[in-house]
C-alpha cells in the first residue's frame, strides 16, 4: 500500500464520527415526466394540456452537498428553512429518507420551499428533452421571526459539530438563509471559535464572509478580488490573493486542471483526475466542498483536502443525467491515477 493510500484511509476512516452542520437553502429538485402520446387540449384554453406520468424529487443546492456528506457516511444535521407546503413536506421526507437530523430546520408560513421544477418530455419517437424549468424561489426578505430563530440554532449548533460548511446560491440579498446578520454571525463565530472550521461557497459574495475559509471557483475567485475578466488569473495565484485577503484559507477549483490550495503554510495545486467524455459538471463543486470539507474535518492539511476534493469531483461528473454523490470505495477506485503519476504528491 502507497503512503498516500493509506494517509487517505486513515482520513476516511474518520468520516463516519464527523458531525457537520450544513447551512443554507436546501431546494427540491423536482423532476415531471411528460409523454407527449398522452397529451389533452384543455377545453378551457385549447392548449396543449402536459400529462405526468411521473415524479421525481431529490435534494438540491444545499441538499445536493448534504447529499454527498451523507453518501460519505458523515452525521448531518441541517440549518435551513422550508415553507409550510407541500414541498415543505417533500423535503422533510428526503432530509428523513438521507438520514438528515432536521431540529434546526425552520419552517414558516411566509416562505416558499424554493423548488425547481423540471418538466422532462418524451416525444412520440422517443427523443426526451427538458422544456422550461419553473422556479419557486423566495423573493422577499426572510422573516425577521425565522431569521432570529435560525440564529439562535446556529449558537447552539455550533457547539455540537466538528465543521460548518455554508452554501450561499441566493443570488438575492437576504431572501435565503444566509442573510447579512446570519453571515455576520458567523463571522463573530469564527473568532470565538478560531479551530472549528467554517467552510463557505457562495456564487455572489464569496469575499464577504470574513473569518471564514473559502471554497470557489476561478470566475468566482475573480469576482471576489475585484478583478476585470481580460485579466489572465491563474488558479494557484487567485487562492493566494485570497487567503492574503481573507486571512484564511482558500481552496479554488479550476474544472480540468484540478483545485488550488493556499493558506499560511504555503499555496499549490492538486492536478485533477483526467476523464473521458462524456461527463456532466453539474453538481461537482458541491462534491468539492462536501469531501474538503469533511476532510478538514477529519484531520486532513488543505493539500489532502484539495485532493479528496479532487478525487470527490472524478466520482460525480462521471453520472451523466443525476447530479451525483461520491462514497469512500467510489473516491478510493480513482487514487490509483496520483499513486501511478504522482506518488510524492503530498510529501513533506
């Protein structure tokens, strides 16, 4: 056995006593299959009236992480709000069925379980394509009542947990849980708590969350420093940037090239696993985050959580059409490739 491997195992073998509280909006993916042979003409308008022959939910956004952390074996408990809905219900039960603890879930009258639908049609020759996602999604400012309580678990949570990890894809302002006081809590957490790591993706305002760890991407790396997008950025020195700005440290993921890592001890980059076409991108950057992230947790050095991060994204891009989860024996198929090309990856 390689000294990475077993360096790897032993961090994995930790997973399952991790405990991760999970912040942020939790959407159902919800998934209507259509069959155009079945379809009506509504006597009412004379449209075309769309028949569903079946439904599909899963966790997205937050939950898509929290997906992830379970399939990873880790105890996930989530601090989130749903609507008072029946789509609140569908999440509760797929929190349930993951084995989700949900006593910091809030739920509230005035809010929409945010849920984004996706009609799928199969035509009559066989061909099946996506038609216009409808989006259910809180456009108005929290309530001041669920914020306060939200608030007031995350004080209690974070006493209970051995990471935070925090997902921000509200792009607008204070209608999602992460709202200007819950972010500024958390920063005063970060001082209190300076060991515990908080760890933050957040599409729309990365370099707000202070005293926070940062996981991003490039683009996303360029927004928060402020820079123009015909400047050339490379992945190494954005994490840097970063980590000097934000004073702790960075992970930045560059699709095919792999993730770069910066914090005090110094800054590289972890060379992605290469794959063959096709594959499916959607859902890798909360795979990322879920393993790194679980990683820290577990005693791993932001190098190994770069590379778990790694070996998490080579695992869900490859499952076209879902927006996958990688497990340990998943993550540990694709090791093989660093211990033949890069045996001394994580040396001293």
């Amino acid at each position: 056995m390689s000294n990475l491997r077993a360096r790897l195992e032993a961090i994995f073998a930790r997973f399952p006593q991790m405990r991760v509280l999970m912040a942020g909006d939790f959407f159902i993916d919800q998934y209507l299959q259509l069959e155009r042979r079945y379809s009506e003409t509504s006597l009412e308008t004379g449209l075309e009236a769309y028949q569903v022959t079946g439904i599909t939910n899963s966790l997205g956004a937050a939950g898509t992480v929290a997906n992830n952390l379970c399939a990873m074996e880790a105890q996930v408990l989530a601090l989130t709000m749903r609507g008072a809905d029946a789509n609140g219900y569908v999440m509760q039960q797929l929190m349930a069925l993951q084995g989700i603890d949900m006593q910091y879930v809030v739920s509230h009258e005035a809010i929409f379980t945010p849920t984004y639908i996706k009609p799928m049609m199969l035509e009559i020759d066989g061909r099946r394509h996506e038609l216009n996602r409808m989006d259910i999604k809180n456009r108005q400012i929290v309530p001041a009542v669920v914020e306060a309580v939200l608030m007031l678990h995350l004080r209690t949570a974070i006493e209970q947990v051995d990471v935070i990890l925090v997902t921000d894809q509200v792009p607008e302002a204070n209608c999602g849980v992460l709202t200007n006081q819950i972010r500024a809590q958390l920063a005063e957490l970060g001082l209190i708590y300076p060991d515990l790591p908080i760890w933050v993706d957040s599409r729309e305002r990365g370099g707000l969350f202070a005293h926070m760890a940062l996981k991003t991407n490039l683009a996303e790396a360029r927004k928060s420093l402020g820079l123009t997008t015909d400047k050339a950025l490379e992945p190494v020195d954005a994490a840097a940037s970063l980590q000097d700005k934000m004073g702790k440290p960075v992970l930045v993921t560059a699709g095919e090239r792999g993730i770069a890592y910066s914090d005090i001890f110094g800054s590289g980059m972890i060379p992605a696993v290469p794959l063959e076409e096709p594959f499916d991108v959607v859902g890798a950057g909360d795979s990322v985050l879920a393993g790194a992230g679980l990683a820290i947790a577990a005693g791993a050095t932001l190098a190994e959580a770069a590379l778990v991060g790694c070996l998490a994204a080579s695992v869900t891009v490859k499952k076209i059409g879902t927006t996958g989860t990688a497990n340990v024996p998943e993550m540990l198929a694709n090791l093989s490739y660093y211990e033949t090309n890069f045996p001394d990856l994580l040396a001293e």
